[in-house]
C-alpha cells in the first residue's frame, strides 16, 4: 500500500505521488485529500 509523504519547502508541500514522481502544494493537508482521491479512484 502506497503511504503518502513529502516535505514542506518555502514553495508549499511537495508530496510524493504513488508514480513516483513530484507534485507542489499549498499545504499537506491538500496533498493527503489528493492522494486520497487518487486512491480511492484507483479502487473504483
């Protein structure tokens, strides 16, 4: 199972997609939404 993580930086919150690669945003709680919805439409 995928587990989100990532690091703020003076840009915002770059979190790590379950690809592999990057993605900047404004805040971690974003990203967790994000992945979240990532998740469950890869569930779908």
């Amino acid at each position: 199972m995928f587990r989100p993580k990532g690091y703020f930086t003076s840009n915002g919150y770059i979190g790590f997609l379950p690809d592999g690669s990057r993605m900047i945003f404004p805040t971690q709680g974003e990203y967790e939404e994000y992945i979240r919805d990532c998740s469950s439409a890869d569930a779908a």
